[in-house]
C-alpha cells in the first residue's frame, strides 16, 4: 500500500465511523492532491479488496 492510498484508507475509516462519507473536495484538501490521483488510488484499494463501497447502505465496509 502506498502512502497516499494508506493515507486515504485511514480518511475514510475514520470519516466513516461518524457516519460521513468523505466527498471528493475533502479528500483533496485533507491530500493535497489532484482528483485524478485520488480517484486512482481509491480504485486500486477497492481492487485489492481493503474496501468496499456498499451500495444499498451507501457506506465504506473495511477489511
């Protein structure tokens, strides 16, 4: 994992235990990266199967 994706994980996780799921713009600013960037690493977390969105309850499950 790198450092930004293990940076974005640990965003979320935590967003996520208070019942809110980061947007976009949150990401970038807490990042300081480009939305490309993090859309990329947020694709290969959820391909290396560390998170999962869940659709029906509109939330991040973690591994």
């Amino acid at each position: 994992m790198t450092d930004l994706e293990r940076k974005l994980y640990r965003i979320i996780y935590n967003m996520s235990r208070f019942r809110k799921n980061p947007t976009i713009d949150e990401l970038k600013r807490k990042t300081g990266r480009d939305e490309p960037t993090i859309r990329k690493a947020v694709r290969n977390l959820i391909t290396r199967n560390e998170i999962e969105w869940d659709k029906e309850k509109r939330e991040w499950r973690f591994k």
